[in-house]
C-alpha cells in the first residue's frame, strides 16, 4: 500500500506542489548570483540568500514526502526512480544548506565561484528530482 492510497489522493499532489517551490526558488537564485556578478549590486546577495531560504523550507517539506512514499514504496517495484528522486532532493538540499552558509558571508565572498557553482547544482538536482516527479505516470 502506497502513501497515495493511504491518504485517499491528497499526499501526492502536495507533494507535487511543494517540490514546485525549491525547484523556482533554487533557480531563481541562480539567477540573482548571476545578476550579482554581472551588476556588483548587493543587494542580489541577499535576494539569493532569501531564495535559498525558501527552497529550503520547502525542499525539506518536499523531503518529508519523498521519504515516506520511498518507504512505503519498497515493497513495489518502482522504488528506483523514488530512490534517484530522493537522492537527488537529498543533495539539492543538503548542498542549498552549505550554499545558506556560503551566502552569509559578505558580498563577493558569498557568490564568488562556490556560491555559484552551489547555486547551479542545487538547481540542477532539484530539477532532475522535478523530472523525475513530473514525468511519472505515477507520481512519486
């Protein structure tokens, strides 16, 4: 039995839902480090370090749902994509909370060449983990 079918239908479409915040918020913050390096203006600094904040918050909510359908899921068949789903969600967040760290530093310290190459894997986990979730049949 599935954490679909224990929740009579609700749990997956949130889940769904809130794996849509790291993935925006992750990107977006990609896209402030950029426009710090290109404009020297401080204050995408601290867009970036809101952005990753955010996609925190959610992808550790988002986490939670991951866990438990990869739990249940075990007994199934499918647990290798809920697997890389995870895992990918996992290092997304764990790398978005070294990044954290990293941007609480001042200005160019914060973004510099590791907040940025932070910034663009943490987007690309969280958007190889939305693949994954998105493109199911059947959702994770």
């Amino acid at each position: 039995m599935s954490i679909h079918e224990l929740s009579g239908g609700w749990v997956r479409p949130l889940h769904r839902l809130l794996l849509a915040f790291p993935i925006g918020l992750f990107t977006f913050a990609l896209f402030t480090d950029i426009a710090y390096l290109k404009t020297a203006e401080i204050q995408w600094t601290n867009f970036s370090a809101w952005l990753i904040t955010g996609a925190l918050v959610f992808g550790g909510i988002a986490g939670l749902f991951s866990i438990a359908d990869f739990a249940l899921g075990v007994r199934r068949r499918r647990c290798r994509r809920a697997l890389v789903h995870l895992v990918a969600l996992a290092l997304a967040w764990v790398l978005g909370l070294v990044n954290a760290f990293k941007h609480s530093q001042d200005a160019w310290s914060s973004v510099g060449a590791l907040g940025l190459t932070l910034s663009a894997l943490c987007t690309l986990l969280v958007l190889v983990a939305g693949g994954i979730a998105y493109s199911a049949r059947e959702t994770l």
